[in-house]
C-alpha cells in the first residue's frame, strides 16, 4: 500500500523534494566515479537480480554497494532531527526504510553477498575512508 506524502509546509519545503530523486543521485554518481578511478569499472545499477536491488553491484564479486541519503535512511552518524510537521506520516517511512534496509542487507548476506553500505556523509566528509571501505570490500578483505 502506498501512502501518500503529505503536502509541503511552504514553497521551500516542496521545492526540495520535488528535486529528490531515487537513482543517480550525487552521493551515487561519486562513488561510481571512486570506483573507476579505482579501476573497478564494470558494474551493474539497481541490478533486479539481487534482493534489494543495490545502487552499485558486481555480481560475479557478489558485492552489493548501498549509496544511502542521510535523511531518507536515517544515518546513524549525522543523527539527524526528525521533521516537525507531518510526524505521523514521515516517522513510520523513515522506520520503515530503515527496517528494508536491515532486511536487504540480512537476505544478501545470506545469499554469500558482501553489502557495503556508504553513507552521504562519508562521501562529503570522509571520501579517502570511502576510499579504503570499497577497496577492502572489492579486494576480498572484509
């Protein structure tokens, strides 16, 4: 059942969410970059065949890389506030992607899958950690 997004509180708010997309996002379209400059070209987007359908995978690796939003996932790092308005509708999307993420991760990882999952914040902050997460995950040394 899809629940529909309350309206916006102003003019703003409604802007900035029109301008969220699900794929090839900036966070997404860096790490892409990362992985070719590494020398990891090769991959597959949102690949259908693996549960969750990871932003990045490489299936014969059998690794599967999450690119998750800081807001939408609800990063553990930035600890961000929830909204102020409309609570009762953007607390139980965010648990719940929350929860889809914990599941996708479980069912790949069962399937033999390495997950990574890089946040936006790593990107922004920490890209040379980014760096050495993807290398260690491609290189089998997780």
């Amino acid at each position: 059942m899809v629940i529909k997004a309350p309206p916006a509180t102003n003019e703003n708010v409604a802007k900035s969410m029109r301008s969220n997309k699900s794929k090839n996002t900036k966070p997404e379209l860096r790490i892409r970059s990362m992985l070719r400059e590494m020398g990891y070209p090769g991959y597959r987007l949102n690949w259908k065949k693996a549960p969750g359908h990871p932003d990045i995978a490489y299936p014969g690796r059998k690794i599967a890389i999450f690119v998750n939003g800081c807001f939408w996932h609800h990063c553990p790092r930035c600890d961000l506030p929830m909204p102020k308005s409309h609570q009762d509708y953007w607390l139980p999307k965010i648990e719940r992607n929350v929860q889809r993420d914990a599941e996708k991760k479980t069912e790949l990882e069962s399937m033999g899958w390495t997950v990574v999952t890089i946040w936006e914040c790593e990107i922004k902050k920490e890209p040379d950690k980014v760096v050495e997460i993807l290398s260690m995950a491609l290189n089998g040394d997780n």
